[in-house]
C-alpha cells in the first residue's frame, strides 16, 4: 500500500508519515527543506520511506514526483502542506494573504490533481485535505489562513460526491489545535490543543472509516459549532471581546 503526504517534513504530515510507515505502508513525502526530517527517522525507515524535494506550489514538479513515487499505483494522498503565517495587525497583509493561498489552496489543488492522474485509471483511492476548524469560522487577525481552510471545506465538500462513483473517496479532516511548529509560533493560548501522534492516530482511524469531514478534538468541535451557528452580530461582538494576542 502506498501513500503519499506533503508537508510530511514536519508537523502533523510527519506524524502521519511515521503512523503508515509502522503499519507498513511505502510513505513518500514532500517539502521544501527534508533536513527537517529527522535522521532517527530516515534511518529507521529507510526502506519503505522515500523523500521528494518539491515546492507544492510548483504544479508540474509536484506532478511528476507523485508519479515516481507512484509507479502506477497510489492508496492515499494526503495534503497536508499548509502555512499560516501570524499576523498581529488588524489591517490585512495582502503579500501574507497570497502566500497563504498560493500554499493552502493552489497547493491542495496540484496534490489532488498528480494524484488522482494515478488512481482515476485504478478506479480508487483516498484523497485526504488537512483543511482546519479555522474553515469554519472567520478568526480574528487570521482572515487569509481562515479563507483558504475554507475553500479546501467547500472544494471537498463538492468533491466527496463527484468522485464517489469514480472509486475516490475524498476526506476532509479539520483538526483543532496540535502542537506543531505551525502553533509554536502563536502568541496566544491554544485552547484543547493535542500533540501530533495523537492527532495523527485520530486521522489515520478517520481516513480508515472514510468520514467525509473530521473535526477533532471534540471540546473544539463543540466549540466551533457553537460559534458557527451565532447570529454573525453577536460573533463579532464575541470576537471583538476576546481578541487574543494583537495590536489594533
Ligand atoms: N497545527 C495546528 O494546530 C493545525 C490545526 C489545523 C490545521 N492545520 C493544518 O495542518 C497542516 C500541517 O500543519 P502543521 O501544524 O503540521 O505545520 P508544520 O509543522 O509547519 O508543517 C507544515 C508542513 O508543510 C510543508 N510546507 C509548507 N509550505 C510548503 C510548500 N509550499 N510546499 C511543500 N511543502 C510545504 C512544510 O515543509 P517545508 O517547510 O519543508 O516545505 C511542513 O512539512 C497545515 O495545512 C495546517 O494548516 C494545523
């Protein structure tokens, strides 16, 4: 069984590579920078591990490392790269905002296409978006990541129905706070945060069970859902109340 995760240098994909490498699947990973990837690791899984330096932005280098790794056939696709960039000022960043898109989402996009390039003639597979509870809502401060997580909920959303009947299933998982590099970098508190095996393992069962969106943990679900459905007045006078870690 293959899999193939980008963003697997670090964070939540790395946990995830390692979870398929103990069940024994042949993981290929993604990134820009693979000395991030620890050796114990390279080491420990040389065999069945395999690494690809490459921007998921660039839409033909990604292409033909998917197919190498793939020879033909790929299980699962998991596009787990992604950047949030913090941003402690109320007035948008627009360069911020592109690097953001250009990552989450046009990133998604060349993942699922290389992808489904191998498993469309196969009739099969899973492809799987690490998209964010921050899709669900409109953060304070953070108005770019929320809008791309966003639009990986919604592309998903479509998907999940349209490529059914081809064999493909699409999962969206929505995790709340891991601790990752990704948060170490945020200045405010992470309510219900959980580590990245942890995470992993909760995705790894929903990508199993083939749910179609996964939000996790459940305090955060419980959460979100709460926030979601407010009246939008009273979620901005909410919002406007809480405003963690910034300057106006
Ligand atoms: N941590 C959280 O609380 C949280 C919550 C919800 C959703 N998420 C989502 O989960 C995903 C993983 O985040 P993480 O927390 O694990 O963060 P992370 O530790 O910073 O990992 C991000 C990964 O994405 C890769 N990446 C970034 N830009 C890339 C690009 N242009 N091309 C190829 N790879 C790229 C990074 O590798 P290189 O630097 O080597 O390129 C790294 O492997 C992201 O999509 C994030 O939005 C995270």
């Amino acid at each position: 069984m293959k899999v193939f995760i980008t963003g697997g240098t670090s964070g939540i994909g790395l946990a995830l590579a390692i979870k398929y490498l103990d069940q024994g699947y042949k993981v290929g990973v993604c990134g820009r920078d693979l000395s991030k990837v620890p050796t114990a690791v390279i080491e420990k899984y040389n065999n069945n591990l395999s690494l690809f330096q490459v921007d998921v932005t660039s839409r033909e280098e990604l292409k033909s490392s998917i197919a190498k790794f793939a020879e033909g056939r790929l299980d699962i696709l998991i596009a787990s790269a992604g950047i949030s960039i913090p941003h402690k000022k109320t007035l948008p960043d627009f360069d911020r905002a592109h690097a953001i898109i250009n990552t989450n989402v046009l990133g998604l996009l060349n993942s699922f296409e290389a992808a489904l390039e191998v498993m469309l003639p196969n009739k099969g597979g899973k492809l799987v978006a690490i998209a964010s509870v921050a899709g669900m809502i409109g953060v304070p401060r953070a108005a770019a990541y929320c809008a791309s997580k966003a639009a990986v909920i919604k592309f998903c959303e479509s998907l999940t129905v349209d490529l059914l009947p081809k064999g493909i299933n699409v999962i969206t998982i929505a995790p709340g706070f891991i601790d990752t590099p990704l948060t170490q970098q945020n200045n405010h508190p992470l309510p219900f945060v959980i580590d990245s095996s942890t995470a992993a393992e909760k995705i790894y069962v929903a990508i199993e069970n083939n749910i179609p969106l996964y939000i996790f943990p459940i305090p955060m679900k419980i959460l979100i859902y709460f926030l979601y459905f407010l009246p939008r007045w009273l979620y901005r006078r909410f919002m406007m109340f809480i405003q963690w870690g910034g300057e106006s």
